[in-house]
C-alpha cells in the first residue's frame, strides 16, 4: 500500500513501514547512530562534528521535506511496524528526468539489525515503487570493492554488476573507487559477473 504527500508517504512490506523523517525521530535515529557507528563510518563519508546534533537532524527533515516535495530524492526511515522501532534508512536520490528517468540508491542499517533481511525487504520495495510510482527506468547504486555484505545484497535484491567508478565519493576522508551496480525496470541483461 502506497500513500502519497510528505506526512501521508508511506510504503509498507511485510514488516515495515518506509517513511520520511520526522522531527520526533531525533533520539532513535542519534542513538541507533551513535550505537552503530563502528559499523557505518568505514563505508560513510565522514560524518561532521555535528552529525549527531538535533539541529543537524532538523536540516535532515527539512531537506527530505523539500526533496521529497521536489521529486529529487526519497529519504526514507525503515519502521519495525511491530515493535515501532526505526532500522536505519534507505534513500532514492539524484532523481533525474527527461530521457534520464533514474535515480541513485543509498542506505544503512543499525547494528542491531544487520542480516536479518530488513534492508533487502526495504530495496526490493522502494525498487518496486520507484518503476511502478515514479515511472523511473533505472535505479543504480555504488559501494566499495570491499563491502562484499553490500554487494551481496545488491545482488539479491536483483541489481546487476556494471563496473567501477575511480575516486567516486569520499569515504572516511579519502577518495575512494566504488563499484556499480543498478536494477532496470524492463532488465533482460540476466546475470552479469562482478569484476
């Protein structure tokens, strides 16, 4: 089920609910940051010394506000819709038109809930909603070489191997040289071999 509107956005799966942030989202999303930071700093770009500060989040909301309001991007939070407890996030950003009709995947989840089949579920459906919503034709996502968790569950969730990009984004400081991926709506490309 799929609503539409900043505040009605919603897209369920099995145990979820995708949702923009919201401001009382502040204190889950600084602890399960705080708590998983280990985790996510060797594949983030550095976080600022703000990072965790309620002001940086309220310029979080606004931007997914604006972004989601200017079909730009679609940052959303993954909600245990059982336990209504937030998993981390997923975001379709770069969203381009015109002969484009793409968009670029990125995402994280907390420590507490790595490989148990959240994110995959959280992929699959925003894949799904961004070819049957927003009429995109292709949606590509970037990890490190290294990151063979990410690149196995971009492969699961059906995306296919593309090449590599040099110095694509800065990651923990430093310039790094990413992999890519992407899922297209009509794929007849079957499997391709990641290099």
């Amino acid at each position: 089920m799929i609503l539409r509107g900043f505040r009605r956005l919603r897209i369920e799966t099995e145990r979820m609910t995708l949702r923009p942030p919201i401001h009382s989202d502040f204190r889950a999303w600084s602890g399960l940051r705080t708590r998983s930071r280990g985790m996510l700093t060797p594949w983030e770009p550095s976080w600022a010394v703000d990072h965790l500060t309620r002001k940086a989040f309220t310029n979080r909301v606004y931007w997914a506000q604006r972004s989601i309001s200017g079909g730009t991007a679609l940052p959303l939070f993954l909600i245990h819709r059982k336990e209504e407890v937030l998993m981390g996030a997923i975001t379709l950003d770069n969203i381009r038109r015109g002969p484009a009709q793409s968009g670029t995947l990125g995402y994280w989840t907390g420590a507490p809930f790595v490989r148990q089949g959240y994110m995959r579920e959280a992929i699959t459906a925003l894949v799904h909603y961004a070819f049957t919503q927003l009429d995109l034709s292709r949606i590509e996502a970037a990890c490190l070489p290294e990151n063979a968790a990410s690149r196995g569950l971009l492969e699961r969730s059906g995306f296919k191997y593309e090449g590599v990009a040099q110095s694509y984004l800065q990651i923990d400081g430093r310039w790094r040289t990413h992999v890519l991926y992407a899922a297209l709506r009509s794929d007849r490309r079957g499997k391709t071999d990641a290099g």
